[in-house]
C-alpha cells in the first residue's frame, strides 16, 4: 500500500515537473520572440535616427552662409572704399595747392599758421611735405590689408578700416580681442567709411614715425619706393612693405592713382610664377591681419603723443577762452559798479531841482 503511493506521488511529481517544464519552455520561446522584436525596432529607430541626422546635417549645411569668394570680396570692398577716397584725395589736393600758392605769393595767413600748428611743423615746405596726399593704390592696399577686404570685426563694428588705434577715452572706440601685454587695445570707431579714410590721411600727415614717407611722397611719389618708408606702421617691419607693393602689383592698384601727381612707369606683365607669388604674399597678408592688431609700438607712440598733444592745446584753449569770459564779466561787473555811483551822484542833483520847480 504505502509502495502504491509512493509511486502514485512519484508519479504525480514527473507529471508537475513536465507541466511546468513546458511552461517554463514556452514563457522562454516568447521572451525570445519578445526579445527578437525589440531588436527588430531598435535596428529600425537606429536607422531613423542615421536618416534623421543625415537630413539635420544636410539641412544646416545648406542654412550655413557660403564662404564669400574672394573676388567678391575684393569688389564689394573696392566699390565701397574708392568713391569715398576720392572724395578724401580731391578735398587735400585742393588744399594742397590753395597753400602751395598762399607761399608763393608770401602770404601767411591765418589760416596758414593754424595749419602749421595742427601738423606740427615749423616750415612751409615741412607743411606741403604733410599737405600732400599719398598715392591712393597704397590706402586701397593698406585698407584691404588692415580690414581683410573689408570682412574684420574692425570695419564691419567701427568703420576702423586701417586698424587705428583710440587713445582719448571720451571719443567713440571699441576694443579689441587681443591685448597688448596687460594693456587693452582701443580702436577708433568712425561714423563713415569717409571719416576713417580722412583720419587715416591725417595719421600718416601728423606722426613723427613717417617724416621721411612724406618727404619722399612729396620729392618722388612712386608707390613701389613709399612703401618701403611705411615699415614703422606695422609690427611686420620690411615684410610689411614687401606684401604692400605685392597687393598693389597684383590688384593693378595704381589704376586709382592721380596721374596729376605721379608719373607712372609702364608696369610689365606679371608672369604666371610672379602671379602666384603674390597671391600667395597677398593671401598671407590678409590672413594674418583679420581681427589681429598689426600696428607698431612706434606708431602706437606716436599716435599716442599727438593725441596727448591735441587734448592739451584743446584744455589750453578751453582755458583761454574761460579767462576771456571772466574778464569780460569782471568789466561788465565794473562798468555795472561805475554807472551805479554815477546814478547815485545824480540822484540828489536831480531831487534838487524837482524841489525847485516845484517852488
């Protein structure tokens, strides 16, 4: 009996652990099925996800801003730049010519005097020296240089196409990304391309650092000769001349240039190998100089010291002008003092005879 039921439970025992042998089985084929399926969708939202991104990728390449080309560049920048320097050279060659003509016929005016002061000159020939405008193909080159076509922070913030540098902290000016040791670099910020050009003209007109670059513009303005004398406005020294004449070759810059005061040799053709080679100084040029300040310590100086210069005399004048309203005050003061004793001498006299009409 108790054999029976041992072997009834063993029995019964094989029987349960099949059931839940096939159980178990088949909860492990759909957990596999289960498994298989998110595979399936995992291989699918990867590759949603790879075509999702490729169209992201494509869709901001495409809202990205094209490189401007470099032909463009350089023609926008010459149609914005040469109608304004026109204007800038015409308005100092006029002026040029007016004093030229005041100190043949020995007239020192007024206007002479204040001339020779603003450029800080002693002779009239140290003022046509500064009086006469440089060639134009070395601004178009100096300008496209400084500003790179025209695409720096400077220009495009400032109108600062030559990269001059602000020294009077009441004036407009913007600072620049880099700095100089600890000290932070200021530049200029103009109203008008215009405005910058006349400056720039002014700066070159005033520094001590270019008395022989205007010497020699005055004595033989060859552009290919001047900027060799222009080796003081950049840290670049000699390289910087160098790359000068290189952008003015290449560009035919000295098309822009008044025959009036320069005599131009016929320029020969550049060679495809010369071609290259100033391309490649022009390029070079133009890299280096986007957002970096270039200009010299010299320069920087000199620059400095006129600016220091100006705001004295500007604080002298304002001093003057104070002292002439005081007096004129202190004698309005005593005019107004001697009329009031004459009033009052004249008061009785004048009561005097009342009483006797009155009689």
């Amino acid at each position: 009996m108790k054999r029976n039921y041992l072997i009834s439970m063993s029995i019964i025992v094989l029987l349960m652990f099949g059931y839940f042998y096939q159980l178990q089985n088949k909860q492990v084929k759909q957990l596999k099925q289960e498994i298989v399926k998110l595979n399936e969708r995992i291989d699918t939202l990867e590759k949603s996800e790879e075509s999702l991104k490729a169209k992201l990728d494509e869709a901001l390449e495409k809202s990205k801003p094209k490189p401007i080309p470099v032909s463009v560049k350089k023609k926008r920048f010459i149609d914005m730049m040469v109608p304004a320097l026109n204007e800038v050279y015409d308005e100092l060659k006029q002026e040029f010519f007016q004093v030229q003509e005041n100190i043949k016929q020995n007239k020192e005016t007024e206007k002479l005097k204040k001339l020779k002061e603003f450029y800080k000159v002693d002779t009239n020939q140290e003022l046509l020296y500064a009086l006469k405008p440089h060639p134009k193909s070395i601004a178009l080159a100096q300008g496209a240089m400084e500003s790179a076509w025209g695409q720096s922070r400077f220009f495009k913030e400032a109108n600062n196409i030559f990269g001059v540098w602000s020294f009077n902290k009441n004036e407009p000016r913007i600072a620049a990304s880099g700095k100089r040791g600890s000290k932070t670099i200021w530049l200029k910020k103009y109203s008008s391309v215009k405005e910058a050009i006349k400056d720039y003209y002014i700066t070159l007109s005033r520094s001590s650092a270019f008395k022989q670059f205007r010497k020699t513009n005055f004595e033989n303005p060859d552009p290919f000769v001047l900027v060799t004398k222009l080796d003081r406005y950049s840290e670049k020294k000699a390289a910087y001349g160098k790359e000068l004449a290189a952008m003015i070759k290449y560009n035919n810059f000295t098309k822009y240039d008044d025959k009036e005061f320069i005599v131009q040799k016929e320029q020969k053709q550049l060679t495809k190998e010369d071609a290259k080679k100033e391309e490649e100084l022009e390029k070079n040029a133009i890299e280096n100089s986007n957002d970096e300040v270039t200009t010299s310590n010299e320069i920087e100086e000199s620059t400095k010291e006129e600016t220091t210069n100006d705001m004295n005399i500007e604080n002298e004048e304002e001093k003057s002008d104070n002292k002439v309203v005081e007096k004129k005050e202190e004698k309005s003061t005593e005019i107004k003092k001697e009329e009031q004793e004459v009033e009052n001498k004249e008061t009785p006299i004048k009561a005097s005879q009342k009483e006797e009409q009155t009689k």
